[in-house]
C-alpha cells in the first residue's frame, strides 16, 4: 500500500518567509536529484492555517510519497546523508516548529489528476464503523481524488484527508484548504511511464517468446536460450496462479513480471523487458509494481534471482546480495537477492 509522510512546519518569527521557502525547495530538489529506495514523489505547499484547531497562521505542508511504509527509514536516512545534508540543514535551520503524519492510500491515485493544492481533512463520525465509512468516503471523493487515511499519530493531525478537486461537497464536516504551491509534485511517481495491466491467459505465449528476446539482449547464443527456454516459458496455469503484469504501449507489450505472493517470502520469479525498451523505465516500472504487490500482501519485499548482467539494475534499485542459487534449467550459479518493499 502506498504511504505518505506528510509534515507540517513554519519557520522561526525572525526567519525571512521567502528564504525559507527557498531552502526547501533545494532541499526538495536534493532529495529527488537521486531518490532514495521508495520514494515516489514530493510536494510542498503553503497553507493559510493548518487542518486542525488553533494552529496559528504561516504554515507549510510537504508530502513525501512512499511506496510503502517501509520506505520511511529509507528517506529518513537519505535526507541527512552526506549529499544531502547541507541542504536538510538550511531548510530545518529555518524551523520553528512542525507536526507529521503517516497515512496510507484508501482510494483513488495517490497524485490525483485534480491537483493537490485543494484538500479536505475529516475525521470518521462517532459511531459508524470504518467498514461502512471508508467506502463511502472513497464513493463521494470521485474517481479523480486521492483518499489518505492516518496510520499513525505524531501530532494533532487529523484523520483522514481528501485531496483534488470539488471536495468541498463531501457530506461530513470538514477542514478545507486551498493551498498555494512552493515546491511542485516531482518524483518517478510522475515521470508517465507505460500502462500496466493483469495478463490472461491467452499473453502465455508471446510473453514467452519476450522473455527469451528479452535474456537474448545479453549476447547469449542460440543453444543457451534454447536450454534457457523452460524456465522463461509462461504458461496459462502461470497467469492463473502468480501476479503477473503486463507493460504495454500502444497496444504492443513491452515486458512482464511474476510475482509468487504464495511463496514466503514472496518471489519475483520473472522481469522481462523488450531489448529495444531497455533502459526507457518499463523495468523501472514494472519492478515498483512488483514491491507494491509484495507489499499489498504483506511481505517485507522480494527475492529474486538474477540474471548476472541484471544484478546491477537491482542493486540500484536497493536490492542486496543473499548469496547464491544454481539455475534448474542452465546449472549456473545466479545472484540471489533481496529486495525490501
């Protein structure tokens, strides 16, 4: 499930607005500049009061979203790293005070197409199950608003908060902002990138052949990616029994990956990618896709084994090395790694 860490703040009395302003925009640039493992994207806005009671005037509003809350040590730690330290420094030097919240995605795109400079913040009404709310709320936001809902406290924040266009007509009592944007949504998260879909049965075929000219990419010769081939092969049972998807363009598949949720921990047991869109984001993409799912079934991230001309591209992702395992088909040792959600 994708998280937010959403911290709100307001520089010192004697510190100069803009200038502030300033410095976290640099800082937000630092950290996106090479984002550290799961995070998608950031923003930051200012408010004319925050979303709770007596909150005073001046305030700042930066959303940092997660692929899951795994993240949060990740970006913890990369916003004070050497590279990027200077930077966190300027902006928190500025600090007067803040509050932060965690939140997890209830409904909708986590950037909604109606912006995110309009928001409404509610808590759930006495009495009515969450069960019955939630549902609720995610029908009158609309297909084209994003629903977050707390998961834990660090401050007065409220509970739930809607952002995108028209939320003013929800049916509950709400905490309205119309805010103003500092630092514009940026991140992979919004660099488009293809569209994913659930495989059928009837891909079985051609995401075999994709996978064999996908390993072909390599420079592997004819006998090896015949010998290769029964471990590259998708079967309909395949597409049945593991989460497999499908990155496409313009109708055209651009590569697949399988994960086995069944398995514990759960398995990326294929990440394929056409040779001519390597190295354009599909494996990018299809692998966040991949951590999402391992994270919606509640493991901690994936193993895998890697082609040995493909560790790099995990390692870069945040994957770490186990050990080894020798292939069924081919008997060569291959990487063997881990990769947190």
């Amino acid at each position: 499930m994708k998280a937010a860490y959403v911290f709100w703040h307001r520089p010192r009395p004697d510190a100069d607005p803009a200038t502030y302003a300033d410095a976290l925009a640099r800082f937000h640039e630092a950290l996106l500049a090479e984002p550290p493992r799961g995070l998608l994207a950031s923003w930051s806005v200012r408010l004319g009061s925050p979303p709770w009671a007596d909150g005073g005037e001046g305030w700042l509003e930066d959303w940092y979203l997660l692929s899951g809350l795994g993240a949060l040590g990740a970006l913890e730690r990369a916003a004070v790293d050497a590279r990027r330290r200077g930077t966190h420094d300027a902006a928190a030097g500025g600090t007067g005070e803040g509050a932060a919240g965690l939140y997890g995605l209830a409904g909708g795109e986590a950037i909604p197409a109606g912006g995110v400079t309009t928001a409404a913040w509610l808590a759930k009404p006495d009495g009515e199950p969450y069960e019955s709310f939630i549902p609720a709320l995610r029908d009158a936001a609309g297909p084209v608003a994003a629903v977050w809902q707390r998961r834990l406290t660090l401050g007065p924040t409220p509970e739930f908060a809607v952002l995108g266009a028209a939320v003013q007509a929800l049916p509950w009592p709400l905490r309205a902002a119309d805010a103003e944007i500092v630092v514009p949504p940026a991140g992979p998260a919004t660099v488009p990138g293809p569209a994913l879909r659930d495989a059928v049965p009837a891909d079985a075929a051609a995401l075999s052949e994709l996978a064999v000219r996908s390993k072909g990419h390599w420079g592997y010769d004819a006998g090896f990616l015949e010998r290769a081939r029964p471990e590259l092969t998708v079967t309909p049972e395949d597409v049945e029994r593991l989460v497999l998807r499908v990155a496409m363009q313009d109708g055209t598949p651009l590569g697949f990956s399988a994960v086995d949720v069944q398995s514990t921990p759960a398995e990326l047991l294929a990440l394929w990618v056409e040779p001519f869109a390597i190295g354009t984001g599909v494996g990018r993409a299809l692998l966040r896709d991949a951590l999402e799912t391992a994270a919606a079934h509640g493991t901690g991230g994936l193993l895998l084994e890697s082609d040995p001309n493909a560790e790099a591209f995990y390692l870069r992702h945040g994957a770490r090395r186990l050990g080894e395992r020798r292939s069924t088909t081919t008997k060569r040792l291959l990487p063997l790694l881990w990769l947190p959600a």
